[in-house]
C-alpha cells in the first residue's frame, strides 16, 4: 500500500511553531496552535486601501514605486504643481512643479522622476520637461512634439514619451537620454492617453482613445512598434506598471466618461483579467510606472463624478502565502 513517505520521501513536519522560511508546497502540523498549513502561491491579485493624497485631483503624473511613490501636477479645480511622495503608508508634500499643469506624462523613480508635456494655462499644451531629484523639479529638454496625454516608460535618463493629442492625435515617439529628446519610431496607430510600461528599449503602450475608446497594445524595441495582444476591456486614460512582458493594467474611463476598475495582467503575448479590480473605479489616476506586476501603486483620478484622493496598493499573483489546511 502506498504511503506519503514512500511517494514524497518526508513525512510532514511536527513543530511547535511556523517556520521562518517556509518553501512553496511545504505542509506542517503546528502543535502550538493545533492546525495543518501548508505554504502556496496567490492565485490572483489583490488592490488594498493605502493612505489617501493629501489633495484629491485627476490627470495626474505618477512615478516610483509602490513604498516609494510620487504624484505631480494635475487638476483639482484649477491646474496644480503639488508634488506629494508616498512612503509605504501615506503621502507627505515634495516640491512644487516649476509649472503647474495636467495632462502630463510621468515616469522614473521617487528620486529620479520625469514630468512631460501636458496643459498649461493660458497657452495650451507645452513640450516642457522637468526632472525631479527627490527634493525639488529642474528644467530638462523639451520635447519636439507639443502635446498632452502621452504615454510614458523607462526612467530619468533613458525615457521614452508616445501618443497623445496635439490635435490631432499623435502617433510620434521621442526618446529621452537625460538632456534631450529625439525622434524614435512611429506607433501603429495615433491615439491619446494610453499607457505605458517597460523600457526606453522594451516599452508597452496599451490602452487609450481612438474614437471610440481602444484595447489595442504595442509593443516598442527601441526602433519600431508592432502589434501585441488585445486589452481585455476597452479604455482610456487607465495605469499602468511593469515591463513588457510582465505589465499590468488598471482602471480607466469608458467612452461615458465611467470610471473602471478592471484589473488586467501582460506575459508578453496576451493579457488575462484579475477576478477582482480597483476598489475605487475611476480613469486618468496615476500609477507607480516602476512598479512591478506584482507590487504597484494607484492614486488620484476621476471616479465619472468627481475627482478622489484614494490611494491602493496591489499585491499581484504568484506571491508566497501560509493557508490553515482544513478538513471536514
């Protein structure tokens, strides 16, 4: 007759507590407590409430990470230049934007962010940037191409801006080397706030509106963009975090101007839908863009009625978890 042991070689553990550094798949009786556990992997991803912005805004900037987050510029009732940055638990105020705007596009980290382009009043768009050092904005190149409602990746130095709306809706890319902008390869297809993940050289655009709202992805290699696998849900002005292949999507607006909370994950062919999404649904939020598939940050946005200060914080699949095996 087969037996565990014979099967497994290991009889399952008999401890007095849970060990420090349990491996996937690992079973154990605790003795202390009286129950089986066993050690496993998520199986989908979670977003959980975090401290909110200390001002509530939409079509924002983001950058960082999800313990080391910033949010820039915006639109509260008048356009802002508040920096606010996130240490894990809640916002605290950075130093201002030179020029208060919304509609930006932002990438980088905490300390090494980049704002770019976006609406200004009373001239319109602008091809500013600006580089954050972790205490307060400088002047960097402008871009060649006017706009607001680009998408962005990569970081500081090695940046990359797409899309947007000029009018009309653009199809241009500019790279980004830390002083200057130049002209990288066309996407596929002109569109407006979609997002972005990834690299200068392995970037992601997804997302955006292309009269109506689109699901279409693209993926760029540092010359040229071709086509990836759809979205599953159609959207505009949505977050996103990751690399090419290992991104994810979140929130958005639908044509109706109605705020989303749909939660989707990238492997480099096609996207799958988290069972769950946002807990706030809303569009034009900002994101950690050096978050990672499985650790991210969302703020800010437009919930279809107004804008809202909510931040949450993304725990993604695949991440170790002890469960109490129960029998009955």
């Amino acid at each position: 007759m087969a037996t565990y042991y014979g099967t497994y070689g290991q009889k399952v553990q008999y401890l007095a507590s849970d060990p420090s550094d349990p491996q996937t798949g690992q079973v154990w009786y605790n003795s202390t407590s009286a129950v089986l556990k066993v050690r496993s992997v998520t199986t989908s991803g979670t977003w959980a409430a975090g401290g909110n912005l200390g001002t509530a805004r939409r079509v924002l900037g983001g950058a960082g990470t999800q313990t080391a987050g910033l949010a820039f510029g915006g639109l509260t009732t008048v356009n802002t230049a508040e920096t606010e940055e996130y240490g894990g638990t809640s916002w605290t105020a950075g130093g201002n934007l030179g020029t208060a705007r919304r509609d930006l596009g932002g990438t980088g980290t905490q300390t090494a962010a980049l704002a770019i382009g976006g609406f200004v009043l009373p001239s319109g768009n602008t091809a500013a940037t600006e580089e954050y050092d972790g205490t307060s904005w400088t002047s960097g190149g402008n871009l060649g191409t006017t706009r607001r409602v680009m998408g962005a990746a990569g970081t500081q130095t090695s940046a990359l801006a797409f899309g947007g709306f000029i009018p009309p809706d653009s199809t241009a890319t500019e790279e980004y080397d830390g002083t200057s902008w130049t002209a990288g390869g066309n996407m596929g297809t002109a569109r407006r706030s979609p997002a972005g993940a990834g690299t200068q050289t392995a970037a992601l655009a997804f997302g955006g509106f292309l009269y109506p709202t689109s699901n279409a992805t693209e993926e760029y290699d540092g010359t040229s963009w071709t086509t990836g696998g759809n979205l599953g849900t159609p959207r505009t002005t949505l977050g996103g975090s990751g690399i090419q292949t290992a991104a994810l999507a979140f929130g958005g607006l639908t044509d109706a101007d109605a705020g989303l909370s749909a939660t989707e994950l990238y492997n480099g062919t096609s996207w799958t839908a988290n069972p769950t999404g946002l807990n706030t649904a809303r569009g034009v939020l900002g994101g950690s863009t050096a978050g990672t598939q499985t650790s991210a940050l969302a703020f800010g946005g437009y919930t279809g009625t107004a804008p809202t200060a909510a931040t949450e914080e993304w725990t993604g699949p695949g991440i170790g978890e002890t469960k109490t095996v129960t029998v009955s």
